[in-house]
C-alpha cells in the first residue's frame, strides 16, 4: 500500500508540474506507464487498452486506467542493434473478429538485417501462429533507416514505410525495395492494381520511391489518401502526400544539407517529374510517427496533422490548407522530451511515447 501511494504521489505531481497553457489550450499530461526502453509504436486495442512494442524486443499488453503492463509471449529473434528492433504494431482492420496485430520489426538474416512485416493473433498474453509476410530486400550495413510504420487503407491493403538503409542511391533503384513504400493484401500478397506489379524488373510491391526514411505514416479513411512524414538529413524533414508510382526525390533532390558542412544533396530542391512535399522542416525536427486528428477533444486541431518530434522535443501540428499554406505549432517542449510515437483513441485523447520510457496521455483539464 505504501508503495501504491508514493506512486500515486509522483504521478499527481507529474500532472501538475507538465500541464500548460499553449494557445489557449489547457493541456493536461498524465504518465500512464513507464517501461525499461523505448515505446517505438502504440496501438490502441481499446480506450482502455493498448499494445506497446519496445524497441529492444519486447512487447507489452497496456491497462490505459490503472498503467498496469503485461509482457506478451511469441515474438520472434530481432536485431536491436543501431536503429533496428521491434518497430511498429498496428491493429488489423478487423481485429474485434480475428485478433490479428500486425509488427514490423528488423529480422536478422545470414544475409544481413532486413525490415519485414509480419502478423500474429493475439490470445490472452501470447502471440501465436507468427507469420513473416513481407521481408524487404534492403540491408543497412550501419543498422540505420529502417522506417517501418504501417497503415491500413479502406479496401483491405496494408501500407509499409521501408527506409533506404543508409545507401543513399538504393532509394531510386526499383529492383529493391529500398525507400519505398510498400502496398500489400492483408495477407501479404501483391495487389494486381499496385503500379509496378507488370514490370518485370521493378519490385512489384512498390507503392512509391524516393523516400529517405519515413518513420510516419496515416491513411486518412475520411479522404482516402496516404500520408507520410520522413527524416532528411541536416534539415529537409518531409510530410508527403503519397500518390501510387510516385518519385519523392531522394537523393536527386533534398532541402537538406550534408552532415559533414553545408554543402546541398543533389541537384536542388526540385526537379520535373518528382513530387515536391507538403511541408518541409528546416532545421530538422527528426519526425517519427505521424497522425491525422480527426477527435473533437481539441476541436480547432481537427484535420491537422500531429507528429512526435525526436531532435527539437515536442508534438509538431501542422496544419495544411488546400492551397498548400501551412501552419506550424509546436507544444510540448517544456518535457524536453524525445517524443517518439503517438495513437488516437475514440474520445480524441492523445497517447505519446517517449525515448526515456513514458506512456503519457495527453487532454484537456477540466
């Protein structure tokens, strides 16, 4: 009991101390959970629970009211090394009737390690019948850009983000998958509407190319449209409106410059026959994960886009309108931070997991 109540203890004083006032919104963070590493992706089973994977190899059954965490069972052998691990988790579209969940995680090889999706049912606190459906055809000799978010479309396709594994000319080369974004059936085949799929020397699960490494990605059932947003090297983070077959430039052209000084990456900022983004970032606020808002909890953020920040450690919204202006506002920076995923559940309450371990839940106070 004593232990129970300084727990308590610390998490009002955590509320009290990280509630702020930013643009007339009274926000309120609550820490739901704190976990022995990164919480790299959140899928909300319900209001009140929620599956966690932890970049270093576990996962985690969530009681979103008590913070109560339970380890899940049947995961397979995964490389952790550098950026790799255990990556996304989304729930399958139909979930309530199967109980599939979908992971994407990096799976080591004799060949090397290789960004694969697969899928498992969930039965109490196991993962059973684990099947690989998509393993990419990309190796990343420094264990870097990964990618590895998923979305689910209306009309039963899965979308993977697939980075370019830090071989920067892999992501124009279509005979491999690397910085791409793959489209699947849910059970792992090719779409025979996919824009490759009748090339013989294309990889026909490409959706579109020229991605550097996108760690965000939403598809948006209101409008039927795919979202992604993605790292660029020294400024030249992207959000992007993904179009089947598209090129979205990288490396040929970047906002962002070379690590090592100033110098520009590719040609310039725009070329004819490459799609230019919707919104860039300069500097780099390192984006890793990315929703569309669509709760009513913050009803003036309705539409915007929400998306973790890891470099400058705060919740980015951006708003876009239809004639493309955008509108940046930036909270959250006083936790200092990495916020690294992000979920939505039925009420419009936001849940955020940070590089340190945290669950948090964030609303309105009352």
């Amino acid at each position: 009991m004593k232990i129970w109540i300084v727990f308590l203890a610390s998490l009002l004083a955590f509320n009290t101390q990280a509630s702020n006032i930013v643009n007339n919104d009274v926000l309120n963070i609550q820490k739901v959970s704190q976990f022995n590493g990164v919480p790299w992706a959140i899928a909300l089973v319900t209001d009140q629970e929620a599956i966690v994977s932890i970049k270093h190899g576990n996962a985690y059954r969530v009681n979103l009211l008590s913070g109560e965490t339970q380890a899940l069972s049947g995961l397979p052998e995964i490389d952790n090394r550098g950026q790799g691990g255990l990556l996304d988790v989304a729930k399958a579209p139909n979930f309530e009737q199967e109980g599939l969940l979908y992971f994407t995680y990096s799976k080591p090889s004799l060949a090397g390690t290789k960004t694969t999706l697969a899928r498992a049912k969930l039965v109490s606190n196991t993962l059973k019948d684990w099947q690989d459906l998509f393993v990419a055809d990309v190796m990343s000799p420094n264990h870097e850009h990964y990618g590895s978010r998923i979305a689910f479309d209306d009309k039963g396709h899965v979308f993977l983000s697939v980075g370019d594994g830090g071989i920067r000319e892999s992501a124009q080369d279509l005979t491999n998958h690397a910085g791409s974004i793959i489209r699947l059936n849910l059970d792992g085949s090719v779409p025979t509407d996919n824009p490759f799929v009748r090339h013989a020397s294309i990889r026909n699960e490409i959706w579109s190319y020229g991605h550097r490494n996108p760690q965000g990605l939403f598809y948006d059932n209101s409008t039927h449209t795919l979202w992604s947003n993605e790292h660029g090297p020294k400024g030249g983070d992207e959000i992007n409106l993904i179009r089947p077959g598209a090129n979205y430039g990288w490396p040929i052209v970047s906002y962002g410059k070379e690590y090592s000084g100033s110098a520009s990456i590719g040609e310039g900022t725009q070329k004819e026959g490459i799609d230019n983004p919707a919104k860039v970032f300069i500097p780099s606020i390192a984006p890793s994960s990315l929703l569309r808002y669509k709760g009513m909890l913050f009803s003036n953020w309705n539409g915007d886009f929400l998306s973790t920040a890891l470099a400058l450690r705060h919740l980015n919204k951006v708003k876009i309108e239809a004639n493309g202006k955008t509108t940046e506002t930036r909270y959250l920076e006083h936790l200092d931070e990495r916020l690294r995923s992000i979920a939505e559940d039925s009420q419009g309450a936001l849940y955020i997991g940070t590089d340190s371990g945290k669950l948090l839940k964030v609303t309105l106070s009352n």
